[in-house]
C-alpha cells in the first residue's frame, strides 16, 4: 500500500482520498478504523464523584467481585463498563488483555519476569505485580516480540 501527505496552506479541512482497484479486506479494515471515534477518557467513579480518566494515566484495568475497577498512579476507580467494552474503546496499541479478568497498560509496564513456568510476571511502574495467564502468554510474547 502507498501512502502520501500532500502538505497545502491553502486546505482548511483534512480530506483523505483513497483510491483502489477493488474493495478489499484491508480496504474495509482501514476505512472501519479511520471512522471509528473512540471516547479518549473513561469515567471513573470513587464515591459520588465522577472522574474522567486519561488512557495514558490508567496502570492496569480489573474485575473484582463482579465490578470492574481501573487502577491510576493515585487511585482505584469503579468503571461501571464491562472489560470487553473497555477492550473496545481503549488504544490497542497501549494496552493488552492479560487475563480473563485484566487489562495492562503496556507503556506502564517496568518488566515481565519469565521465570515462573507457563506464566508471566508483569511488574509495572507504580510497584503493583500481576500475572499473565496461561492462556494469553503466546499473545503477550507476540506483542513484545520475545
């Protein structure tokens, strides 16, 4: 596929034209993800208070006890989401799915210790350890390129 920018003073509005002999998978798959708009922040509630999360600013997202929490550097939220609609929204180039019940933000990762057999220890940068299940180790080895 080749890709130019063509860089105009005079354009006002960003406009994209693609052009293609026929409509292909990658065609469909790129249009797809060109018009989805996904919500940059996530409501987080603590209380009665609503606060609106940053992606970048989210460690690690969890289930405990039927709720779905989301961990930042100061404090746990309640997300009133569920974990594969967070899968949804959130940046799949920053975060990967580790568990059933987990989601890790990949640029908050410190280090991943394959020293335990078949599973992985993710240590991130606020000094929370979580694991890898088996399950999804082959996926998080991809993701890193181990």
């Amino acid at each position: 596929m080749q890709i130019e920018v063509k860089i105009d003073p005079s354009c006002r509005e960003p406009k994209l034209i693609l052009c293609t002999d026929k409509l292909t998978d990658e065609i469909t798959l790129l249009l797809k993800k060109l018009s989805e708009e996904t919500p940059e922040v996530i409501a987080g509630f603590s209380g009665q208070n609503v606060t609106l999360l940053a992606q970048p600013d989210l460690f690690r997202i969890y289930t405990a006890n039927g709720k779905v929490f989301a961990q930042t550097e100061r404090e746990e939220y309640q997300i009133r989401l569920r974990l594969y609609e967070l899968e949804q929204r959130l940046d799949k180039r920053m975060f990967a799915r580790i568990s059933h019940s987990e989601i890790i933000n990949l640029k908050q990762v410190k280090s991943f210790d394959l020293s335990l057999t078949g599973t992985i220890r993710v240590s991130l940068s606020n000094g929370t350890a979580t694991y890898v299940s088996r399950r999804y180790v082959s996926k998080i080895k991809q993701i890193v390129g181990i």
